[in-house]
C-alpha cells in the first residue's frame, strides 16, 4: 500500500488545506506513512515572509535523496502559486507544482500525479474547494473554512497574489461542516479566513453566521481567526458578547503604531479607530483577550513611528502577539515600489525592543490567573515536557498540565500554579 506524508508551513489555512489533501489522498487508497521514507512526499508552502520561504528551500534541497529513491516529491501552497517556474528551476526533482489557484482541481491533478505524470499548474478556476471531508489532525479542535483570498492589497502583503481575490463559502456549506464535527466529537470549532469578518453570503454577514454557529447543539467554544480592523463592526461585538460558545478572543492584527506607516500599508484605518474598537471589545466582552500582529522596520519607518507603535502596544496590553521585522514580499507593492531601507540592525534592534516589551505585558496578565481554577481544552502533548499535556482556556492561552490518564479533548478544571510570558502552569482540580 501507498503511502504518503505532508510537511506544512505556515497559518491555520495551511494546515487545514493539508488536511483536506491528506482526506483526498486516503481517499485514493493512500495511507499516512508512520516512518521512513514515503511513497508521496507533498510540502505545503507559505509565502507570507522570507524566513518560510527559506525554510522550504531547505527542505527541498533534502529530498533530492528521496527522490532518487524513488519518493514523488511535490510543492503546494503559496510559494507554488507565484514561483513555481523557480522553484522547477532550482528543484528539478520536484514531480508537482500546484498553488491554491488550481485546488478546485487537485482531485484529478492527484490522479493525474500518481500515475506518474509531472503536473505543475497555478491557474484560478474561481470556484469554491470542496472535497467533501478533511483528515483533520487535532483530536479536539475542528479547523473550518469559511472564505479564502483577499480584497485589501496592504501593500506589504502577497496574499491577494497567492490565494487570489475574496471568495466566500456559502452559509449552508459552513454550517452542515460545523454539525458533522460537532457529532464527530470536536468541542471547538475554528472559522478560518485570511479576513473572516468580511464574509458574506446573500444578506447574511459575518456576525448572522456566528449567530447561527453559535445555536448549534455540542458546541463547546467557537474561535474565529483571522479579523481585519476596518471590517470589525460592533455587530460582532454584540455577538461575542453573549457569551459561549463564542469565545472573547478576538485576533486583531495592528501591524503598526503609527497613523504615517499605516497609510503607507494602506491599512484602511487610523490608530485612533483601531483603539476605539479595542475599548467597544474591552467594555462589553466579559474576559475579552486580544491578539495582534506588527510589523517593525517597514519602509521610511522613522524611530518615532516605532515608538508610537510600543505607545499602542502598553495603552492595549495585548494578550499575544505575532511580531516580525518587514522582508519585502514578491509582487506586493511594497516589494515593488518601495525602498528597503531601515538597516537591519535597526530592525533587529526593534523587534527585540518590541518583544521584550511584550514578553513583559504578557507574564503580568499571566500572573493574574494564579490562584485560579480555569476550564482548559486538552488538545495534545506539552511541546517542552513530554510527559505533560497543554490545551487552552477560553481565552486562547496556553496551559501546560501533568494528568495520570490521557485527557486530550476533555475539558479539564486546572488549577493554575506559574505563569509565564506564554504559558501558564497548573495541576488537573481534583483529579483523584
């Protein structure tokens, strides 16, 4: 029997593509290969920043080996989608090349790749990829598609490139997959979508699905990942608000502290309206925790533009954030038009600054649950103790446990003991 194993870079978008390849492959008789060298070997790709990028690259260069053996050795995503000619240049080894344009097709693209023919394809087809089902990897938590693409052209962004224009799943689409993982036994539903607050659907908007998701029967919590500033409305304030199963985590993306920066991203929104959205979530959802993500070092990015960004970063005191200094992207923009030129020294300089800074925000609010009882999902092993397991609360912070049995997709009463800057610490209440 066949087997196969795929190695993904990248978001939450990526992952779940991987798992509807793995579901498309099983269904083609294939099997995940436990170890050694598989049959298959398809690596799903990020383009998001330079550090993936490189990382693929390396990758790539270390199935040469497989491939003489005889591995049909891939590349999908992102990176498949804008340097597919590259990457034939660099990889001739490589058997497939297919960006997320061509997925609508990858059932007979697979058919066509495993009878031994060398496909590469990139082309938008414009139409909604369904596969019926998805091997998904997480025992507790359901991750769920409900739009795909971008519509905002930041400048420094290669999204609108590499999943093309906005694309949304329709209502009644989303809400069977949510039922049929709710009696699968899933107790936490992801809604994924580089944008998902600006999907639509006839006259239903974002908040009427989460209305909908919401009054499904089982559910246990309900995230949603990623929002957009400009599209946060105080609709799906009011929704988050009521309570379970949504969860108060809100990811938020800031980017940058200053109103000059932000134009020159073309973000869509000032500082001050970023802030006043954060206040409307902090007044009316109880527990609410938020997350974000900056850019340092972007393009005429001046000292003082820094530091009104770590001004933002005290006054907010967000709960986690993803933080990188800029890489100029191909076909973005930015990439095209605009000079890289704050020094990379500067820009490590920053990065470290603004992560310290954060480090710090983010061990203060941990320390606050110590003493306290939480509700944790366990969704898998400790990656620093492999003899603990973690999950998270509702708030989607991590917490790291020791149990006698194995609690993965229970929901657990954990008693909390340490705090870190990114994790907490804690003991299963009552467990004996």
């Amino acid at each position: 029997m066949r087997t196969f194993r795929i190695h993904t870079f990248g978001c939450q978008m990526n992952e779940h593509d991987s798992e509807k390849i793995a579901y498309l492959l099983m269904e083609k008789g294939l099997v995940p290969a436990e170890d050694g060298i598989p049959d298959l070997f398809i690596v799903n790709s990020c383009a998001v920043r330079d550090k993936a990028v490189q990382k693929l690259y390396t990758l790539l260069g270390r199935t040469k080996k497989w491939a003489a053996k005889g591995t049909v050795v891939g590349v999908v995503g992102c990176v498949a989608q804008v340097e597919r000619e590259k990457l034939l240049r660099h990889f001739p080894h490589l058997s497939f090349v297919i960006g997320p344009g061509s997925y609508p097709s990858l059932d007979e693209l697979l058919d066509r790749i495993l009878e031994g023919e060398k496909v590469v394809a990139a082309r938008w087809e414009g139409k909604w990829w369904e596969t019926g089902g998805a091997l998904r990897q997480r025992p507790a938590v359901a991750y769920i598609n409900i739009m795909e693409g971008c519509d905002k052209f930041c400048t420094y962004c290669i999204v609108p490139f590499t999943r093309g224009r906005e694309r949304y799943r329709p209502l009644p689409w989303i809400i069977d997959e949510v039922r049929r993982a709710v009696d699968q036994g899933y107790m936490e539903i992801q809604l994924l979508g580089q944008n998902v607050d600006s999907w639509r659907w006839e006259k239903y908007r974002f908040w009427h699905l989460l209305d909908r998701v919401r009054k499904i029967p089982g559910l246990k919590w309900v995230r949603f990942i990623t929002s957009h500033p400009k599209d946060f409305v105080p609709e799906m304030v009011s929704i988050m608000a009521e309570g379970e199963p949504i969860t108060p985590y809100v990811h938020l993306p800031l980017q940058a502290g200053s109103n000059r920066i932000l134009n020159l991203m073309r973000r869509g929104y000032s500082k001050e309206e970023f802030l006043e959205k954060v206040e409307m979530i902090r007044e009316k959802v109880k527990l609410s925790s938020i997350g974000t993500d900056i850019i340092v070092g972007f393009p005429y990015e001046e000292e003082e533009d820094f530091r009104q960004t770590l001004e933002v970063v005290k006054r907010v005191e967000f709960d986690n954030m993803y933080s990188f200094h800029y890489s100029p992207r191909p076909l973005s923009y930015a990439g095209r038009n605009f000079p890289d030129n704050v020094p990379k020294e500067v820009k490590r300089r920053r990065l470290m600054e603004l992560q310290k800074l954060q480090a710090e925000i983010q061990l203060e609010n941990n320390r606050r649950f110590v003493g306290k009882v939480i509700e944790v999902l366990a969704t898998g092993r400790s990656a620093k103790d492999p003899e603990a397991y973690m999950g998270r609360d509702i708030t989607y912070r991590v917490v790291n446990f020791s149990c006698k049995r194995n609690p993965i997709g229970e929901v657990l009463q954990i008693e909390i003991k340490e705090a870190g800057p990114h994790s907490l610490k804690g003991e299963v209440k009552n467990e004996d």
